[in-house]
C-alpha cells in the first residue's frame, strides 16, 4: 500500500488553522482581562503579557493544534473510518478527553491553582482543538 501526502492540501490545513488560532488566540487573551483567572496567584509567578509571550505561545499551539494534527491526519485519513467535520469532531473530542482533562485533574489535586483558572484554560483549549481539527477534517472531506 503506497500512502500519498498532499502537500498542498496539508499547507491549505496549516494557513487556515494558523488563521482561526491567531483570531482565537487574540480574542481569548482579550476576555482574559474581564475574567478574573489569575486573581489568588502570587505576582511573581505571572508571565507579563508581551509580544514575545504571545508569539511563543502561538508557535506552541500551531505545532501541537495544527501541524501534528494535520501530518497525522493526512497519513491515516484514507484508513480512517469516519471523515468530515464529524470525524475531526470526534477525533478532537477523544484528544481533548484523553489528554488534556487528566492533566488538569491532576494538576489540581497537586497544586493549588484557582478552579477558575483550569476551567478558563481547559475551555480554551477544547475550542482551539475542535476548532483546528474541524478545519482540517473539513479540508481532507473535499
């Protein structure tokens, strides 16, 4: 069995997710000043917002949201049994549930970090990940 990768479709997958995570990204950082999610955490162990933090922050979430997602989608989307937007759904779903809430969980039980806190980010994150995920699936159902 010979896999072809679509390169252009896989860079059409990392400008359109590096699109909504930017729009995102600019959009969540805005409402985190009307939410109070750092009230309770000592002022020396907050990162001071500066284009720098938010750069770092986007190049993280474009490789573990975007680009990893996008190459192993298009390595295993022609055995996938599910494809579309529901399937990227599911997969983000399963991601998000199995990844991602058990080091929050965990993260709680060990440190003392403000429930609202976790909550914020932990909501953010299952946006950013349907989100990308249901752009690529979307792409790769055309």
């Amino acid at each position: 069995m010979v896999v072809m990768i679509s390169f252009k479709l896989m860079m059409y997958c990392l400008v359109l997710g590096a699109g909504y995570l930017l729009v995102f990204d600019l959009i969540w950082s805005r409402l985190e000043k009307y939410i109070p999610t750092l009230q309770g955490f000592p002022e020396n162990l907050v990162e001071s917002k500066t284009a720098a933090w938010f750069i770092s922050c986007f190049i993280i979430e474009f490789v573990f949201f975007v680009l990893m997602p996008t190459v192993i989608y298009d390595w295993f989307y022609t055995v996938l049994p599910f494809y579309g937007v529901r399937g990227g759904l599911a997969m983000a779903l399963y991601l998000f549930v199995f990844g991602m809430i058990p080091f929050a969980v965990l993260l709680l039980f060990r440190i003392r970090i403000p429930a609202v806190f976790v909550l914020y980010q932990s909501a953010g994150l299952l946006i950013r990940i349907v989100g990308c995920m249901a752009i690529i699936a979307y792409l790769y159902s055309l």
